[in-house]
C-alpha cells in the first residue's frame, strides 16, 4: 500500500513538472514532435535510398563524414549566429534547411547533389545543436529543467519510433501508387518526397515562439571567449568524454539498417520496425531519466546507465542469432542514451549564460568530430573486414569515456566542487 502510494506521489509529481512547461517550451516540443517522426523515417531509408542509386557502403560513410564534419567546422561560428539572431530565428532557420536539404536530395539523384545537400544538413544541424540546450536553459526553471531537457528528446525518440515504424512501410505503400517494386530508387524517392514535406511543417510552430533576448553583456563577442580563457581545464572535462564517445558512436550507429540487413539479412519492414520499438524504448528511457537524477545525482545517472549498457552492446555485435542481437539494441539504445539529456543539464547547469551558445558549441563540435571521421573509416572496414573491428573499436571508446564522467566528476565528490552558474 505505501509503495503504491509513493509511486502515485511521484507520478504526481512527474505530471506537475509537465505542467509548468513554458508556453515557449511547448511549442519547441511540438516542432520536435513533428521533426522526430520526419527524422525517424529519413534515417531509416536515406540508407537505402542511396544504395539503391547503385551508390556503395563507402559512400554512405562519406556523406555521413561531410555532415558531420561540416557541423563540427561550423559549430562555434553558429554559436555567435544564434546570440546574434536569436533563439527563434535560429531555430526557424535550421528547421528550414533541414528540410529543404531532404527535398533537394530526392529530386536531384546525383552524388554531388548528396555531397551538397550533406553539407546544408550540416549547417541546419549545428545551428539547431548550439541553439537547442541555450533555449531550454532560457525558457524552463531549475525545478523542471531536467524534466524538459529529458522530455524534449524522449518526446523526438518516441516520434522517431514512430516514423521507424512508417518508414518500414511508407516505399511499398508508395511503390503500390506508381506501379514499381518496393526496393527501387522511385519508392523510396517517393517516399523521402513526403517526409521533407512534413520535416517543413517543423517550422509551424516555431513561428508562435515569443524571442527572449540577451542583456548587452551576455551578446558580446568576448563573453564567452573571456569564459573559456577563465576556465580552460573545466571545459575540457565537460567536453573529452563527449568526444570519444562520439568516436565510437560513429563508428557504428550510421549503419545499423545496413547491419541488420547484411548480417542477420532482414527486410525493410522488419528493420523499420526494430528501429520503431528501438526508439521507442529510447524514449521510455530518457522519461526514466529525470526522477533517477534526482534521487541519484546528474552525473551517476550518466556513469551507471552508460556502464550497465556494455554488455548488450557486445550481444548486439557478436550475438549469432537475431532476436539476441536484436533485445540487446533495445537494452542499450535506452541505456546509453537516457543520460544525454542529464548530462546537456549538467553542462548547462555548470557555465554561465553568456557562455552557454559557446560552450553549447564546443558540445556540439565534441559530437562531429568522431561523426566527421568514424564513420569514413568504419565504412571502409565494413567493405573488407565486416562489422567485428568496428564494435569493438565502439567498445572500447564507450568504456574509456565512461571511465572519464567518472574520474573527473564521480571520483572523490568532484561534482560537487564544480561551482554551478548563477540563476538567470
């Protein structure tokens, strides 16, 4: 009886710290809803969609590298972009290119046209990165800031879920239409030419966004340059394990449709829904995340659950069999990733606000860069060694960050001693 009630107290609870969303915050969400469902169907048959151009494995990591590499270049530019233009516009601009990146890649089927429309991504995602937790920071109070930092994303993930599911689906509806087979570039261009339609409907309710602006003092140029002069060896824990988990993230997180589909040899359909339920659980996941990061601290939430997430990242690797493999990315999709947003808060949390779009940059950056040359090299492993040293080259970089969050904030009470930025 008294376990029930606590947990009807913390439901709650849970459901109060919803409530006190800001009118601002809950318009970001619906763009994040409709651009999660668009993202979940993109990632999914983008793949896809280029292989069936006659475009190979090699490829895809490239275009992946150029989008990442781009975001990583543009990041601390985008930054002072986004103080300069503001939140709202920044987020109206990235929403735009995104979308307009995904319509120009299907109507124009040529590699230089993905080359481009790669690096426009690129560009769209940076701004959209950088602007992203400052936003949030902004608009959302300290008892509920963790709650829209972990709902933001669970709320994408749950969309994504959603769009994974259509996605398995959506060429073969479309293939029906135009009379072709399911697996053929018209399908999937068809399909892709509807999702960049709904990834513009994303901008929609950014429009109703009321702009915030910064003090003179916060939109200076030297602000966050005289920040990071003054506090050199904090940014680089704050970053370093970021990076070298993004190193391993890269390596294979881009091809997991073409892993389930040359190793365990699935179709589309059944692809699409693993990726569903996948992102589903991502979503369950980061919702968990707030209520743990409170009983337990930011950052053990960040150490344990990215910890517990190694084993079944070696079962997705090296299980024979698929149902294995495939229980093991449910278990460490919602492992690994429900401390990001925990962890976005903890930084956040950590510098002072003029100082935010910047160091908000370098996260950013720190993500790109194993994105921007992982993936180019996991590709040409792929081609002639298969998927073995990629794991475990992912393996081995998630444990040493791992290692890291705990060192350098875990170890010896070291999160406390970090001084939190004064209230905005």
């Amino acid at each position: 009886m008294l376990r029930s009630l606590k947990r009807l107290g913390m439901l709650r609870e849970y459901g109060a710290r919803l409530r006190s969303f800001s009118p601002n915050a809950r318009l970001y969400l619906l763009s994040v809803v409709i651009t999660g469902a668009a993202m979940g169907v993109f990632r999914l048959l983008f793949n896809f969609y280029a292989l069936s151009l006659g475009f190979d494995e090699a490829l895809l990591g490239n275009l992946v590298t150029i989008s990442s590499l781009t975001a990583l270049i543009a990041a601390l530019p985008m930054g002072y972009v986004s103080d300069l233009l503001g939140r709202k516009a920044s987020l109206l601009i990235s929403s735009a290119m995104l979308a307009a990146s995904f319509l120009v890649m299907v109507l124009w089927q040529d590699k230089f046209v993905l080359y481009a429309m790669n690096v426009v991504s690129g560009l769209a995602q940076s701004l959209s990165a950088v602007t992203n937790a400052p936003f949030l920071m902004e608009n959302s109070g300290e008892e509920e800031r963790t709650y829209l930092f972990s709902f933001s994303m669970g709320m994408q993930m749950a969309m994504a879920s959603v769009g994974n599911w259509i996605g398995g689906y959506l060429p073969t509806w479309v293939a029906r239409m135009i009379n072709a087979p399911a697996t053929s570039s018209s399908a999937y261009a068809g399909a892709l030419f509807i999702i960049s339609i709904i990834a513009g409907a994303a901008t929609l309710p950014l429009f109703f966004i009321r702009q915030s602006s910064l003090s003179r003092q916060e939109r200076s140029v030297f602000a966050p340059i005289s920040y990071a002069y003054r506090h050199p060896a904090l940014l680089g824990k704050l970053i370093l394990p970021m990076l070298i988990t993004s190193l391993g993230a890269g390596l294979i997180m881009p091809f997991m449709n073409v892993f389930f589909r040359q190793v365990h040899a699935q179709p589309d359909p059944v692809i699409g829904t693993l990726f569903a339920w996948g992102s589903l659980a991502m979503g369950l996941g980061l919702l968990i995340a707030p209520p743990l990061a409170e009983r337990m601290g930011k950052i053990q939430v960040v150490v344990v659950t990215q910890a517990l997430s190694i084993p079944f990242l070696i079962l997705l690797g090296f299980a024979p069999v698929f149902w294995v493999s495939a229980l093991a990315y449910y278990i460490r999709l919602a492992l690994m990733n429900m401390s990001s947003p925990v962890y976005q808060t903890f930084v956040m949390e950590r510098v002072e606000p003029s100082a935010r779009a910047m160091v908000a940059s370098l996260v950013s950056m720190s993500w790109s860069f194993g994105w921007a040359f992982s993936p180019s090299i996991s590709g040409w492993l792929q081609v002639r060694y298969g998927f073995a040293p990629p794991f475990m080259g992912t393996i081995l970089l998630y444990v040493i960050s791992i290692y890291l969050y705990w060192a350098f904030f875990w170890h010896g009470g070291r999160e406390k001693a970090i001084q939190p930025a004064a209230a905005d």
